[in-house]
C-alpha cells in the first residue's frame, strides 16, 4: 500500500520541491496539492490522506488554524521557512519540522522518521494544537467551522463567548457558533485591553459593554449592546475595574 | 506637582490656621494686644500671605527659562514679602477703626520684622519650586535624549533586517531548488537575479540617499524574484513617467512592496495584482502602491514585523514629519501613499 500525501504550500515551486523529493521514493504517492489552508482543509476530508507536508504561512487560514478545524489529523511534517514555530510544531506531536531552503538529506529523514512511526499512533496532540503561546501577539480572530463550512470570525464580530462543557460558544450578529476550545486559550488570543473574563464562564469584548448592574451577593450583571446580560463574577468585577479604570 | 497631590492638599489650610493661630497667640500674650486686634491681625496677615504664597508659586511656573531662576526667586520673594507687609498693615488700618496708640507703634515698629519673615518664607518657597522645576524639565531633556537614542537604534536595526531579510533569502533558495531538478537554465538565472539583489542590498546600506532610478531598477529585481517564488500568482503593474528624476533614502519603498505583496498574497487565494504609481508633484515624489486586501479575514500577516510603523518612523528621523506616509482602505483596496520630500538644489 502507498501511502497518501497532500502538500499544502502557497508556492508552487515549493510544493514542485516536494513532489520531485518524493518521486524516487516508491512509498509515497501525492494525491492533491494546493495553496492555501481553506482548499487544504477540503482536500484532506476528501482524499483521507496518511501524510501532509504544511506549510505554515498561507493565504487566508494558517497551517495551524487548518489543523485545528481537523476532526482526524493525519500526520504532519512542517515545512516552512521560519523556525520560530518549530515549538509549537513538535508539542502538536508533528513528525517532523522542515525548514526551507529544504535539503534531500534532510528530507529523506523526516520520511524515515515518518515510515518509522506510521502504523503506531502518531496523532497530533490536539491538546496541544490549541495551547497558548502559539503566534506572537493576539490572533484577533477565531476560526470555526459551520456546517462543513470554514468561517472567519473577526474580534469586532464578536458579541460574547460563553463556555459550554468541552466547547466554547461565539455570539455573534449573525448568529452562535460552536468550537471545541476554552476560554482560557480564547482569553490568551485576544488583546487583554480589549476583551475581559468577566465571568468563569464568559468573556465579553469592552467595547459590547452597557452598563452594569448590582445582582446578588456582590456579583453583578452586564448589559450588553446587543441586549443581552452576563453575569459578573466578583473577580470579574474586579478586572473590569482595573481595565477601565474605575 | 507638589501642591496639585491630592494627599497633602488638605495639609494646606490646616498649616495656615496654625501660622494664623502662633500669630494670635504671639501678639496677645507676649505684647499684650486687645483680643479683637490680634485676631483682626493673625487672620488678615495670614490671609495676604496666603496669597503672596500663591504669587510666588505662579510667577516661578510661569518663568519661560531656566536661566536665572534662582536670581529671579528672590526678586519675587522681596517684591512679594514688601507688598505683603504693606497692605496688611493699610488693610487692617482700614478695617478697624484704631485709637489704641500702643497697637499702631507696635504695627508700624515690627514692619521690618514682618519683612523679613515674609522675604525668608518667600525665598525658600520660590527656590525650591524653582529648583524642583528645573529638575523635571532636565528629567524631560534626558528622557527626549533616550527616546531619540531607543529609536535611532530601532531605525539601524530595521535597515540591517531589510538587509538581511532571512525568510525572503530562504524561500528564494528553496524556489531556486526546486527549479534545478525542473528547470536549471531558470534556476541559473534566479541564482544572478539573487545575487544581484544582495550585492545591491550591500552597496546600498551605506548611502543616505539615491537616485530614485536605482530604487526602482532594485525593487524591480526583488519583484522579479517574487514573482519566480509565486509564479502566475503575483503581477506587477508599473505607471511612471518616464526619466523620473530624483533622490530618495533607500530601504524606504522596498517594505512597503513587501507589506503590500504580503497582504495581497496572504489574504486572497487566487491572482493578485499590485499596482504601483509613480509621480512628480510640487517638489515631491509621490509613490502610490495599492494592493487588494482580505477586509474579512481581519488581520496581518506576519513576516519581519515592522511594515508601515517602521516606514514612518524612518520618515521621520530623516525628514521629520508625519505626514509622508498616509494609508486608506476603499472596497478591497489598500493604498499606500509615500511622499519623499527633493532638495530645491
């Protein structure tokens, strides 16, 4: 059985690299090549494949975001030309993280180590995958999927975030959408200035904030532009203080 | 400022009622004065030097220089203490009708004694507030001198980067790669369009300005290899006229290229076309580089990290001004607007 590679690159040649490294190789066959994380995504939940060659940089979605929308990840070896995401590539349990310019040598290595491993679990910690500390500086956005489709969910879109068991529910003017993260990892990816737990179970961006008002036994309730209310917690409380400057 | 801390301002009416209480005490047990008289004197005192208090504080914020402020101090704590002195006196006179013969010696008599008082309290004031102007205004002076020092250096480490551009070098090499296996003649060439680019990135470091000629041959050299890198994906348009004449500092056009490639790649699938337009307008040149953007996607792609902030900044070290580099967003379009400023020479 050969086994089945797509390559996510937004730079043909590069992917061309990929394809001719892996031509005199008898084991491996590429089934689909593409540009960007969106047409990777489809790919993927199409082709079913064993292997990815990713790139890390790319139009639209980001290697790292297309992972993440993943239900089965395949295994994965990171090609890319900057290595200050190697980190986070090997604590996602990635084979292995190749930087450009790519060598045969070393390409020949990674698709050992891979050969060495398939069979074995070599899923990716998705753990890991959503961890912090990730990008440098906040995200600003989430990246969900709605119904099979990928969605961009800017910062200024959001209206709150409420947690939800294992998931993690958007409000937006356009309606809520699910995601499997917490609200912990979400707190990190946003500016801090900008977007406040207010509660265990809910952050809210400052600028959505009406007012807010007493509830019961020093908690308190926050009215929202959009109409809805939130509850305050006590530390909550205390950060919307500290952040405003109250 | 020491009087605007909300801590000790209550400090301040506290000290002038215990001044105005030693004042009362003072001339009714040791001089014996009448109880109506030293209380008319203590209060009325108190209350002029309240205000000559205020004087002196006032004129020393509003000295302009630093030169000669202590000088000035004591003018203002002489004037200050011989009007206090004087229209105490007139206004306690005035106040209340006196006929006590031993009280009017005794206000005359201890004028000078009052002067001094006052001069003493005055000077002290004025000096130290002087002396506590002149501190932050040094303090100010030297943290100007650090913040000009902090960028300067932000400003060379930036032209190193672009020098350098690691990613930019790593990507071209792994295209030039892949094209040895498919196309070596290409490769070859990719190879001398490299080297060029990196022997001018050199020569060119150590220039203030160059000919905008050269910019242009350079930038048409980098755009050639990013369009090896991502084939039929980027096109460039060019509009200039033709012979265009003047200088500009280089590493100034070449980040805002990449920050519009980055976006315009990064942000859209598919074909991309960045247009850029050049002009001579009133003793300015304008370069006007617009690119289609990703207004959804809501956020910039990552890359040296420096882009726009680091243009303007640059501009204004060397031109000092904030208003050559404007940027708008219209639709899908970003433009970026540099304007280089040419000597009349």
């Amino acid at each position: 059985m050969k086994h089945k590679v797509v390559l996510i690159d937004d730079e043909p040649l590069a992917r061309q690299l990929i394809r001719n490294l892996l031509k005199s190789n008898e084991h491996f066959e590429v089934v689909h090549e593409c540009a960007d994380g969106f047409e990777g995504f489809k790919a993927i939940q199409e082709h079913q494949p064993h292997l990815l060659f990713l790139d890390v940089q790319m139009p639209r979605l980001n290697g790292f975001e297309m992972l993440e929308l993943l239900d089965t990840t395949p295994s994965v070896i990171f090609c890319t030309a900057f290595d200050e995401y190697a980190m986070k590539a090997f604590e996602t349990h990635a084979i292995d993280y190749l930087l450009k310019p790519v060598t045969k040598e070393r390409f020949e290595k990674a698709l050992e180590k891979y050969l060495s491993q398939a069979g074995s679990d070599t899923k990716l910690d998705a753990e890991a995958l959503a961890s912090e500390n990730v990008y440098e500086g906040y995200q600003n956005r989430i990246v969900v999927k709605d119904n099979g489709v990928i969605r961009i969910i800017a910062a200024s879109e959001i209206l709150y975030i409420e947690a939800n068991d294992d998931y993690i529910k958007i409000f937006t003017k356009d309606g809520q959408f699910l995601k499997k993260s917490t609200l912990t990892r979400i707190e990190k990816s946003f500016d801090g200035g900008a977007f406040i737990r207010v509660h265990r179970s809910y952050i809210i961006p400052v600028a959505q904030l009406v007012r807010i008002e007493p509830y019961e036994k020093g908690s308190h309730i926050a009215l929202l532009h959009s109409g809805a209310k939130v509850p305050v917690s006590k530390s909550g409380m205390d950060k919307l203080k500290s952040t405003l400057g109250w | 400022m020491l009087l605007s801390n909300k801590n000790i301002a209550w400090l301040l009416p506290l000290s002038a009622i215990a001044v105005a209480g030693g004042h009362f005490i003072f001339l009714y047990y040791l001089y014996n004065i009448s109880f109506t008289l030293s209380l008319t004197d203590s209060i009325i005192s108190v209350l002029y030097m309240s205000l000559a208090l205020w004087g002196v504080v006032q004129s020393i914020k509003i000295y302009p220089t630093r030169v000669g402020v202590t000088l000035y101090s004591l003018f203002v704590a002489v004037f200050l203490g011989l009007s206090t002195v004087f229209l105490s006196t007139v206004t306690i006179k005035w106040w209340i009708d006196v006929n006590d013969a031993y009280y009017l010696q005794f206000l005359d008599s201890s004028g000078p004694v009052r002067y001094i008082i006052y001069w003493l309290l005055f000077s002290w004031i004025a000096t130290f507030f002087a002396l506590n102007k002149s501190i932050t205004s040094q303090e100010q002076k030297f943290k100007k001198q650090a913040d000009f020092t902090a960028l300067h250096k932000e400003a060379e480490l930036f032209k190193l980067r672009q020098q350098l551009q690691p990613h930019f070098l790593y990507n071209s090499l792994n295209s030039i790669n892949a094209l040895t296996m498919i196309e070596p003649a290409k490769a070859q060439e990719m190879v001398g369009m490299l080297s060029d680019f990196l022997r001018n990135s050199v020569q060119r470091e150590a220039k203030e300005k160059i000919p905008v000629q050269d910019e242009l041959d350079y930038l048409g050299n980098y755009l050639a290899i990013e369009s090896i890198r991502f084939g039929d994906r980027l096109n460039v348009m060019f509009n200039k006229e033709e012979n265009i004449a003047g200088t500009i500092p280089p590493f100034l056009l070449q980040p805002l290229l990449e920050n519009a490639i980055k976006f315009g790649l990064y942000g859209n699938t598919g074909k991309v076309t960045i247009s850029i337009n050049i002009q001579a307008q009133s003793g300015m040149l304008l370069f006007k580089i617009s690119n289609p953007f990703d207004s959804e996607a809501n956020r910039s792609p990552r890359g040296t990290g420096f882009g726009l902030a680091g243009v303007q900044r640059r501009l204004f070290l060397i031109y000092a001004r904030t208003d050559l580099l404007e940027t708008n967003k219209e639709g899908n379009t970003f433009t970026t607007i540099l304007k280089i400023p040419q000597d009349e020479a």
